[in-house]
C-alpha cells in the first residue's frame, strides 16, 4: 500500500490559493514548486524580475499552477 505524501496527508492542497514570497531563488523557490507540485494555485514575488520568469518557467513546466503578482 502506498503512504500519501505528507501534505496531501495532513490537508489536501487542490483548489487552495497559497502566496509564496521570495519564491524566486532558494527555500522560497523549492517551497512554490513543492506546493504546486501538491496541487495548490501558488502566488509568487521576487525582487529580481529574470529570476522570476525562471521559477515561473520551471514551476510550470513541471506541471505546477503558478503566477505572479
């Protein structure tokens, strides 16, 4: 039997709306992706706009519902 992830586990995250600040680089950037990974609709800033665009691509790409403000 397969374990469910443990935030699918703990609260299911479809159809939830979730801001993400410095979600361009690092922990912020891992943080929006894993969230949109899980099914979230994820908000993200930045304060460096190429850097942005990247994480926005990669989260996407990926699959993930992301946008920005």
């Amino acid at each position: 039997m397969q374990q469910p992830s443990f935030h699918t586990a703990v609260t299911p995250l479809k159809a939830k709306r979730i801001v993400v600040t410095g979600g361009t680089t690092g922990i912020g950037r891992a943080i929006a992706g894993l969230l949109a990974s899980e099914g979230a609709r994820v908000f993200t800033f930045g304060r460096h706009r190429m850097e942005l665009d990247d994480a926005l691509h990669s989260i996407r790409s990926a699959g993930g519902d992301v946008c920005c403000g």
